[in-house]
C-alpha cells in the first residue's frame, strides 16, 4: 500500500496534468487553477496571476502555464505552486458592488494552510520593462524577498525599474494600493508583485530555489531600500534603531563634554537660554498659523473663481504652491521682524536651540511613523554642524543642506500631486514641526548679516526672501484668475450611464473621480429599433415564495440577453428579518431586516438564488443589473462635449437595469 501511495498515484496524477498542459489554456478560465509540484515540505513558493477580462487568458498567465508544463515533465527539488485566478478584474466603478477579487481570495484561503508561504504575483506590462511592486499601506514586501527577486531579474539581464522609495512611501499610504497585493498583506503573506512584458519563463526557474534558501521568518516592518549602479542596499529596522540611539548618545555627550556648559562664556549662554527656551513653541504656533492661513487663501481664491471649492483637487500643483508660498512669506515676515523684540541676539544658542529640535523631530515623526527616522536623523547630523559656523555663506548653504533630505518627499508630492493632494493640502501640524528648526537657523542668519553691517537703510529693512516670497504669492494670486480652466475640469474622468427602472429611462454622465452624478438631455439614439425603453425589455425576473412548515422557501431567478457586467440583489422586510438562509453568500443589516446578494464580475446567466425565510413573509425585491451593451447607441450630441470626436466614440457606457417586485408567501398549490 506505501508503494502505491509513494509511487503508483504520484506518477498518475503528474500523467493527468502533464496531458493537461500540453494544451496551454489560452481561452476562458472558468475557474481558479491550481498546481503543485516537488516534495511537500513547509516552505513553498508560489506564482500566481489573475485572468484578465472577460476572464480571458493573458500574456501572463500563458507565460505560468508553460512553466508549469516544464515542472510536470521534470519535477523540482523545491516546493512550488503555480495559481491562475479567475474573476479578480472588473472595469465597473469602484461605488458598484461586485465581488471583486474572489479568486485571489480563494487561494490566500488555500494558501493559510501552509506553514511558509512566499508569493510572487506575476503581471502584464505594456511595455518590455520589468517593473517591481514591494508593498501597500498594509504591509511591505519582506526585505529578503525583495533582494531574492531582485537579484534572479538583474542575473537574467532582465532591466528591473525599481523606485525604491515607493517602499516608503507604500508605507505611507502615499501611493495608490494594489489591491491584490493589498490582499496577501492583509493575510500577512509575503508578497510580491512582477509586472512585465518580457518573458518571464526563464526567471521562474531560479526565482523558485532562491526564494526557498533564503526564506526568513524575519519582517520588517519598517526598512529602506537605495539602489547603488545595479545592487540593492538594504538598511532593515535593527539598523534603523542603532542609529536612533547612538543619535541620542551624541547629543548627550556632546552636551556634556562640548556644549556651552563648559567655556568662557558659559554663564552668558546659560543666561540666554533661559530666556529663549520658548522660542520652538512660539515658532511652531506661527508655522502652524502660516500654514493654516495658506489653505484658507487658497480655498478662499479658488471660490472666488469658481463660485466653489470642489474644483482645489483639479489643480492640486497650484493650490499646494499657494498654501506653501504664503506660508514661507508669513514665517519670513515674522523671523526679519522677530530681531526688532529685545531678546538676546545670541547667534550660538540660536542654532543650539535649533538642533536640538531637529533631535527632538526624529522621535516625534518616528513615533508617527518609523519610515520617517533616517530622514530626520541625516537633518539632525547636518544641524549639528551647522549651527557651528559663523561664515554667512556656510550658514546659507547649511540652511539649504537642511532640505535636502527632504526632496524626495517633495518631489513625490509634485509627480503623484493627483494622488497626494488630499493627503498633504489639509496636514498643518506636521510642517509646521519641520520648519521650527529653520526659522532659527533663520533668525541666526539675520544676526549675522547685522553683525556684519553696520548701517541699514530703512529701506531695506524688508528682507530679500520676503520681497521674492511675496512677489511670489502675487504671481500664483495672478494665475489663479487668469489661467485657462472651466468649472468641472476636476471630473476629467467620466462616463455615460443609461439607467433603465421601470418604465423610466434616464441618461447620467456620471464622473469618476470624484463621484458625482448630473443627468443629462442632450444625447441621441443611433439605435431606432423597436425595444421598449423599459427594465422589462432586458431583466426578467421569476419568483416562487411558499410555506413550508414553520418557514417559507424562495427561489429568485433573473436571466437577461445582454452581457452582465455585474448584477446585485436586495431582499428587504418591513420590520422583519428578510432572510433565514440561503445558499448564495450575502450581505444582512444589522437589524436583519434587508439582506444583500452581490455578483462576481461577468456572472454566468440564468442566475438562481435559493432562501428561506419567515412564514407569511412579505418581502420586497429589488434587482440591479449592469452591462456594458448599449442597445439604443447611446451618446453625446456632437457640440455639447469638449472631447474630440474619436475621444467621444470612446467614452465608457455603462446600461444599468433596476427592476423591483413585491412578493408574499403563499401556501404550497395556491
């Protein structure tokens, strides 16, 4: 019996998918596949992708299916797994209900059972580029896996474009989710993401054995990545903390043995001190009081020149350089005008003061989010050298050396402006904290340039950086009111929906981002035929609803000739629970009184849903389908729409059918 179970069925089963994949399936899949070779130990590599469209085959899962036809004819020494996913994809809007991603969610249920699970998602790319995702805002890529996966591409003189900030900023939440990744990190699974329009097949081979060797229950959370010509250098969350504390111990001895504790001018500085202590503070309020004042100039421009502020997000460049610019102008007037209060014009305790809150912003944004740490550490080490040179030129350069560590931030945030607007137009306090250190080292720069000269002319009391700052603000004010741009430009996104209920038919241009919906009058029908404009035309719905016993038992059947994008059903009661049971998943309120069943993408038709619920129920339901079939051809009157004639025959159209009915439990024959 062991030598059956060890050798007579191994090999049958390899002879079953050997036969199978001979035949690369290049058409529909029509549900989730799932191979698995080499011996069953715990730890196991898989490679997964989703069907596309239609659940049709892609370059992707075509390149998956021919390895997994090489494993089935030569078996591998390690353990792998190759999955092909079914109904991940749909192109409906994100406000419609779907079941999106149930394959993907499938096999994570089936991966939960392995021990040490690895998965690298395979994707097509338009392009010949091999482009790596490392994480979401759930989770990041484990740091071996990373440098595993990194390494076979490089090794197969495969061009990897790799933005290693991304792994921060995934962190972050700074860049958009993927969310099939986003899947495995919620399931706390190391993952993967490869997205190529090479051929992969090779690559595969010698991902599998490395991933394997260099599994790891070690994952960071929190590590940053910098790419030096082609090797990856790879700073984890150990390194991270040795710095924060040896950050620390500098400060501290430095304040021991070298600080103004010691010297001839001890007792003046300490003097000084005690009477500026506050100054962090006091800067933070103004700083967070710029910042606050910008959005609202902003908000308030934007309003006077559209009558409303929802048009911020379609300029999120200009409104973010309004908000910053007012804000620099504000903190510079205050810092050229601060030197007028009689306070010590001591230059040392300035900058003293200054580094000191650079120390103290690393814990402040590391207890926020770690990500931020070596950031604020590399301000820290240059403010501590700053803040010991008196030469004007050096200060100048020190205050710019403050920023740098910051521009890749910055220029993230004007790349991903779209995405990053309404992360960064309403944070105050967060700016306001980086920039109390460079008010000082500002207000420090001033005594020396007094220092250096003895008279000044009244009129050039206002300060060069406020003139530029303000001319600034000027020219954005300016722009606001003369650059070219309509209402609505923000909805750059949007489609036609036809929405079929009852008897009533209503055409919607329903925009994207952000959502928003405005009917419309202006369209033609290209489409003449004799199809009643009603939901009857394209849903049927049947019903049967009897008692049975102490219960009653419900079948809802609905079928349509169009294609079915999607479909959704709700039960309601009146008072009542609506549902028992059924034996199609679905969603109850929390009163029990409506229960949601929701499609997967492209639904097979007739669809069946059996229930049970209460005796004598009364129930209300209402059923909702979407196609991307547009009968009446639909569209736009030629002159009403900005778009160009080839854009406007490519406007999505979405037909939405909602048919409602009203059904009572009626004893069995009646």
């Amino acid at each position: 019996m062991s030598f059956v179970h060890k050798h007579v069925l191994p090999a049958v089963r390899y002879f079953w998918i050997f036969l199978f994949l001979l035949f690369p399936l290049e058409g529909l899949i029509a549900e989730n596949i799932f191979y698995e070779f080499g011996p069953k130990t715990d730890n196991v590599i898989v490679f997964t992708a989703s069907a596309g469209s239609d659940n049709q085959s892609t370059a992707a899962t075509v390149q998956l299916q021919k390895y997994a036809q090489q494993l089935s004819v030569e078996a591998p020494d390690v353990h792998i797994i190759v999955a092909i996913t079914k109904n991940d994809v749909s192109e409906l809007p994100v406000d419609i209900p779907v079941k999106r991603y149930e394959g993907t969610q499938s096999l994570i249920q089936t991966l939960s059972a392995y021990p040490n699970a690895a998965v690298c998602l395979i994707a097509p790319a338009r392009a010949d580029n091999t482009r790596i995702v490392t994480g979401t805002s759930q989770g990041t890529t484990p740091a071996w896996l990373l440098r595993t996966v990194y390494t076979c591409l490089e090794q197969q003189n495969i061009p990897v474009d790799f933005y290693t900030n991304a792994v921060v900023f995934h962190r972050l939440g700074w860049l958009p989710d993927d969310p099939l990744l986003r899947l495995y990190n919620e399931a706390k699974i190391p993952a993967i993401k490869i997205e190529s329009g090479a051929d992969l097949s090779e690559v595969f081979s010698s991902i599998a054995p490395a991933v394997i060797q260099n599994m790891s229950n070690e994952w960071d959370t929190h590590y940053f990545v910098w790419k030096l010509h082609t090797k990856l250098i790879i700073i984890n969350e150990r390194h991270i903390v040795i710095t924060l504390i040896v950050s620390s111990i500098v400060f501290l001895l430095w304040l021991m043995f070298f600080s103004f504790l010691f010297g001839k001018k001890r007792d003046q500085h300490i003097r000084d001190l005690l009477k500026l202590w506050w100054m962090p503070g006091y800067f933070f309020l103004v700083n967070w009081l710029s910042f606050f004042l910008g959005s609202k100039i902003a908000e308030a421009l934007f309003y006077v020149r559209f009558g409303a502020m929802g048009e911020l997000s379609a300029f999120p460049l200009t409104v973010l350089s309004i908000k910053y610019v007012f804000a620099l102008f504000f903190m510079f007037a205050v810092t050229a005008f601060n030197k007028f209060i009689p306070l010590p014009a001591n230059r040392f305790i300035y900058g003293f003061i200054a580094h000191a809150v650079c120390l103290l912003n690393i814990f402040i944004f590391s207890f926020i989010n770690l990500s931020f740490s070596i950031i604020f550490m590399v301000i820290y080490f240059v403010s501590l050298a700053a803040y010991h040179f008196k030469n004007i030129v050096l200060q100048i350069i020190f205050i710019v050396c403050l920023f740098l560590p910051l521009m890749p931030f910055a220029m993230h945030i004007i790349l991903y402006r779209d995405y990053m607007f309404h992360i960064m137009f309403f944070i105050n306090l967060a700016p306001a904290c980086i920039f109390v250190p460079f008010d000082l080292f500002l207000i420090r720069l001033s005594l020396s340039f007094d220092k250096k000269r003895k008279i000044v002319k009244p009129i050039l009391r206002i300060p060069i950086q406020c003139k530029v700052m303000g001319g600034l603000f000027l020219a954005l004010t300016l722009w606001t009111f003369v650059m070219p741009a309509t209402r609505n430009t923000a909805h750059n996104r949007w489609m036609l929906v036809q929405h079929l209920n009852g008897d009533k038919s209503t055409v919607i241009k329903k925009y994207i981002e952000p959502p928003a919906e405005e009917v419309i009058t202006d369209y033609t029908r290209t489409n003449t035929q004799d199809t009643a404009e009603n939901a009857d035309s394209f849903l049927t719905v049947r019903t049967s609803f009897e008692n049975y016993f102490e219960r009653s038992i419900g079948v809802i059947t609905i079928d349509s000739l169009l294609k079915i994008e999607a479909f959704s059903v709700t039960v309601s009661a009146l008072n009542d629970i609506a549902i028992f049971e059924s034996d199609v998943a679905f969603e109850q309120s929390s009163s029990g009184d409506t229960a949601t069943f929701v499609s997967p993408p492209r639904p097979s038709f007739p669809a069946i849903i059996h229930f049970s619920g209460k005796k004598d129920a009364a129930l209300t339901v209402s059923v909702v389908l979407w196609s991307n079939d547009n009968p009446f051809g639909i569209s736009l009157i030629e002159g009403n729409t900005q778009e160009t004639k080839a854009q406007a025959e490519n406007i999505p159209f979405l037909l939405k059918v909602e048919k409602t009915l009203h059904i009572t439990a009626r004893e069995k024959g009646v």
